[in-house]
C-alpha cells in the first residue's frame, strides 16, 4: 500500500508538470485530489488496517496529501496570473486600421446621378446585360440589315431563340431597357437605367469594349422638347456646376426623331477652351432626342396619346472627363495603383 501511496505521488507530479492550462488543472484535479479521486479512494482503504499500519501509513498519506495540494495550487496560482497577462490589453497603443476597400470611379459618378435623378422624381430601373438582338435594335427601329447596326457592332452569342434565329447579343447600349420599362410599368413613367455595355471595338485610350451608359427616359401626355431641354441643362447644372450651358446639335439616331447631340460647356475653362476639350469649349456627354414614334408602339403604348423624351450619358466618358482620366481602358485593368485614387 505504501507503494501505491508513492506511486500515485510520483505520476500525480509528473503529469503536473507538463499541464499548460486551466482545463488540464482541473482534470488532474478531479483524477487525483477529489473526493471520489484516487488519493481519496486509497485513503479509504486505511480503515481495514492495523492501529499502527494506520498510524504509519496514515502519517504518510496525509503528508502525500499536502504536499500534491501544496503542488497543485502553487501551479495553479502561476497559470492564474499567466492569463491574466495574456488577457491585458494596453489601450493606450494605435489600432491596427483596416483596410478599406472603396468604389470604382464609375460607380461613384454613377450614384451621383442616382442621386439627381432620384431627386427629380425618376425610378431606377435595371435590364439585363445579355439583350435579345429583338430589344437592343429591332424595337428601337434598328431592323435587320438596316445600315444604322454598323454603327454598333457587337458581340453575338451563340444560342438560338425558337425561330432558330441567333438571338442573343451583348447590349450595345442602355436603349433597350427603354422598351422593357415601358411594357413593365407603362404611361407615365420616369425611369433612369445605369448599366454596362458592350461594342466590338478595337480598344485604344478612348474606345473600350465594355463601358457603361446612363438612360433616361420620360412618357406622358405633351413631352416636347423643351422638357428635353431643361432637365438635360439643370443635370448639367448639377454635375458640373450653376454656369455650365448646355448645346443640343442635330444627330441621327434610329429610336428618337428629332434627335441631337448635347454639349455642356467644359467645367474646366468654362468654354474657353482647354486640353480637356480640345480647344472647342464644349464637351460630348450626352445623346438624346424624343422617342420615335415606332419605339412607344413596340414599348406597347399609343403613340397617339403618348410622347416621350430619351437620353443616353456616356457615364465612362463622364468618369474620365471629371477625373481626368487620359485612357479608358483603366477603368477595368485591374490595376490598384490607379484604383486607389479614387
Ligand atoms: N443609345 C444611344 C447610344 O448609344 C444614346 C441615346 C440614348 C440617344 C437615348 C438617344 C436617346 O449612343
């Protein structure tokens, strides 16, 4: 017995000594030292023994006793205080700042108008980036092998639709959404659609093969011109300030007749001309015009009853020219060190 004494003493303290934390404390704790624990189970024995057997070995045992609690709270007092350590903060030290990720220039100037535009009333509204060749030109007057696609060649997707026809293109403008707001939500309406798009392009600094535009478009009763006219000088106003002017010249474009170019005066030398400008004064930003008739009948509304203003914003091009971006195709390179500017 006084064997099993030294042996529970000498695998008690060698297995404390390779305890690390509070959990494997308290599994010794309760294999060793508790009530129902080893030492405890052995001592119990002592009772069928002889007074002085008792005596000797109880003498010992008590001594085994107090020295592995001894032990063990001199352990635990140490692994107390090391948490304690570990679990002190100093606050007086900076924080590790996150790093932030921020918004792609286009996206910012895109909320910009988001925001005008709400202000004024207008929805926004999405459609979808892969178009039906249907949308994206034969219901904006764009039929089939009307000169007017060369203008905006895209890329085709190898599906076909039930007729068996290759139906699906990548949209070349926002355009189409024009007729899918008009079928969904019908007279009147006031919608903007934000979107990207897409032109089979040879890319250089102005010209990219995925860009994004800005549309608008309001139906009602009497939309005439000088609607067009007004809200497109009061965006101008907002975008780059209370003396911008806005010019609106004469250009052809299948779904809108009249239809013109719009020109804002360049916000950085108010129409003296600069670099930003090429010396002209006046910067492209804008296409717009009223809605052709043929476009309300294929939007599903009475071009008896209803008319209708159209525009389309450049909004890459809006995002070079207020950033001062000389090539467009950093927009999506990917490449941090221009990103980061923003
Ligand atoms: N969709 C035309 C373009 O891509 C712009 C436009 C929109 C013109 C609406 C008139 C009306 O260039």
């Amino acid at each position: 017995m006084k064997n099993k004494f030294q042996k529970i003493r000498a695998e008690f303290l060698e297995k404390l000594k390779t305890v690390s934390d509070v959990g494997g404390l308290r599994e010794l704790e309760l294999q060793y030292l508790s009530r129902k624990g080893e030492l405890s189970s052995l001592m119990h024995e002592l009772k069928d023994l002889s007074v002085d057997m008792k005596k000797e070995l109880g003498a010992l045992a008590n001594n085994i006793k107090n020295e592995l609690e001894t032990t063990f709270n001199e352990v635990k007092d140490q692994l107390d205080k090391l948490s304690v350590k570990n679990a002190l903060v100093d606050i007086t030290v900076p924080g590790v700042e996150p790093v932030h990720g921020h918004l792609n220039p286009i996206t910012i100037i895109q909320r910009e108008m988001e925001d005008i535009f709400s202000s004024l009333g207008f929805t926004i509204f999405d459609g979808p980036e892969l178009e039906s060749d249907y949308f994206n030109f034969t219901a904006l007057n764009i039929p089939p092998f009307h000169p007017a696609r060369d203008m905006q060649d895209t890329f085709y997707v190898d599906s076909k639709n039930q007729d068996g026809d290759l139906d699906l293109v990548m949209r070349t403008h926002t355009s189409p959404v024009q007729i899918r707001a008009m079928r969904k939500l019908g007279a009147p309406l006031k919608v903007v659609v934000p979107g990207r798009c897409f032109r089979n392009e040879a890319t250089d600094a102005r010209h990219e093969h995925t860009f994004y535009q800005f549309e608008g478009l309001v139906v009602g009763e009497n939309i005439n011109f000088a609607n067009l006219k007004s809200l497109l000088e009061l965006v101008g106003k907002k975008l780059f300030g209370p003396n911008t002017k806005l010019r609106m010249r004469p250009k052809f474009y299948p779904f809108v007749e009249p239809g013109n170019n719009g020109e804002y005066t360049c916000f950085l030398c108010n129409g003296q001309g600069c670099r930003v400008c090429k010396n002209t004064g006046w910067l492209e930003i804008v296409g717009g015009g009223l809605v052709h008739p043929d476009v309300l009948r294929a939007g599903g509304l009475d071009p008896e009853k209803y008319s209708g203003l159209a525009f389309g914003f450049g909004l890459t091009r809006l995002a070079m020219l207020k950033y001062g971006v000389t090539d467009v195709r950093l927009f999506n390179s990917g490449d941090l060190k221009f990103l980061e500017q923003f």
